[in-house]
C-alpha cells in the first residue's frame, strides 16, 4: 500500500521536476564512480611508488620462490609409522630445555604486560580529551604514549641488553615500554566513550579528580582495559619469542641458534611448540575477552 502510494506521488511529478531529480541522481552516481577510479588508481600508483622505494624485483621473486617449499620440507624430520615413538622423541630431543625457555618467555610477556598495563592505565586518563585536567598535561601524556609505543620493541630490547646485560630483564623492560604506549592509546580511547553524566555529578558534589575518575570513570571501562590487556598478552607473547634474538632471554636465543646452525629439526620443533603455546594462549585469553564482555552487556 504505502509503496503503491509512493510510486503514485512519483508519478504525479511535473517532468520537469522528475528531469531534474534524475539527472540529480545520475551525477551523484557519477561523482561516486569517479571518486572511486580516482581512489584505486591512487592506491596502485602507491603501491608502485612503494614497490620502488623498496627494491622489489618480481623476477626475482618468481625465480626464488621455489626455495621457500624446500626450506619446509627440510624442516620437517622423515617419519616412519612403524617407529614414529622413537622418531618424535628424537625430533623434540630438547624438550625439556625448550619447554624452560618457553615458560620464561611466557614470564617476560607477563611482566611486560602488567607493567605496560601499569603504566598504560596511569597515563590514559592525563592522555583523554574529556577528562584531562590540564590541555598541557594531555599533550605531554599522549606524546609520551606515542613515543612508547613507536619505538620497536627489538630497538628497546638492544638498548636495554647494552644497559643491564644478557638476559630476561631487557626483554621485560622492553616490552613494558611498548605496552604503555599501546595500551595507553587503547584505555585513553575507551575513557573518551564513557558517559560523562556521572563524571559531572561527581564533580558538582566536590569530589576531586581522582575520585571522580575512581568512581565515575573507571567502573564505565573496567571490562574493556581488562579485554584490550588480555589481547596485548597474546601479542608480548609473540613479541618475546624473539626477543631472544638479541639476547633478551626467552626461547628466541635457542631458536636463532638453531637457524643459524641449519638445525632444521631443531628449529621445527621449537616452532611448533611456540606455535601450540600461541594458540592455547589465544583461545584462553578470547574466551576470557567474551566472558568480560558478556558480563558488561548484561549489567
């Protein structure tokens, strides 16, 4: 009934009226279309201009890419069915050796998280255009947080390795750093969403900035910085596999060994133990994420 109506009223228009309205409609068409051509042919002219500045020689990709399968073969022990116990144990040989290492991975990605957290959560609510006290106190804590978070990891953890020497401590160090800066950004966006209704109650009642974001602002975010720090877990995780590449402690050290060695068994077998540790890690932490979420919309 009301399409029938509408299309009656169409109808009715003067052709005047109707010529102007189509032709209306087929120039925002056409601005759509050309804004669109003007956008991809930006995109490939970027990505030629890339492609360039970084030397990339697709002969010689495709004249290569062959070794890349090999590599994986080589990775890959032969096993044999019928002695497929004592193959496997000879392929993860240093289990026990690996699995110390792994676990003091697992302890640098920890630390770093909780003291990136830390200081993340410090720094997010000076960094937050609704709630900062000060503009100047805003700028300085979103610069800092964008210095954290810029700087690479790996160019901490060389740093730090030249400061205090080999070890776990560089490693945590490093990561923590680059922690603050990520997850300062995140918290300081998800305090820019909250409602400010309670902030300003607070406020009028007198109470100071602290208690205001105590009670008004924090318990509106408390589910989301518990989400975003599990998930930076899951990234430090992977991070300080490799931090061991410089001497920051971990199974990187181990791993770096192994390549540089061709010990093509060796690096498998620590790959896929770091591998089945990223993924149990992942599915713990996303199950968490979901229960934190749920709980948030049900309250």
């Amino acid at each position: 009934m009301d399409a029938a109506i509408k299309n009656s009223a169409i109808k009715s228009l003067p052709p005047g009226q109707l010529a102007l309205l189509h032709d209306a409609y087929a120039a925002t068409l056409r601005a759509k279309r050309w804004r669109f051509l003007f956008g991809a042919l930006a995109l490939v002219v970027c990505g030629a201009l890339a492609a360039t500045a970084a030397e990339i020689d697709l002969s010689k990709f495709f004249a290569n890419i062959g070794r890349f399968p090999n590599y994986l073969k080589q990775l890959i022990p032969a096993l044999s069915l019928a002695t497929l116990p004592a193959d496997l144990a000879e392929w993860f040989w240093g289990w026990k050796v690996w699995g110390k290492q792994l676990f003091e991975t697992l302890l640098i990605a920890y630390l770093g998280t909780v003291v990136g957290a830390i200081g993340g959560f410090l720094l997010c609510f000076h960094a937050s255009a609704n709630v900062a006290q000060t503009r100047i106190g805003r700028v300085a804590a979103r610069r800092v947080l964008e210095f954290c978070r810029t700087v690479p990891e790996i160019v901490f953890a060389l740093i730090f390795v030249i400061a205090f020497g080999l070890g776990p401590m560089p490693g945590v160090l490093a990561l923590a750093i680059h922690t603050v800066g990520t997850l300062g950004k995140q918290f300081a966006e998800a305090v820019e969403n909250i409602d400010l209704a309670p902030v300003e109650g607070l406020t009028a009642a007198g109470a100071t900035w602290v208690e205001t974001m105590r009670f008004a602002a924090f318990p509106q975010v408390a589910p989301n910085f518990a989400s975003y720090a599990l998930m930076r877990f899951e990234m430090n995780v992977r991070g300080a596999a490799i931090m061991g590449f410089v001497g920051a402690g971990g199974i990187g050290q181990e791993l770096l060994t192994a390549v540089r060695k061709f010990y093509y068994s060796d690096i498998s077998a620590m790959l896929i133990m770091i591998i089945a540790t990223v993924m149990l890690i992942d599915m713990a932490t996303e199950r968490l994420r979901h229960s934190l979420i749920s709980g948030e919309r049900q309250a």
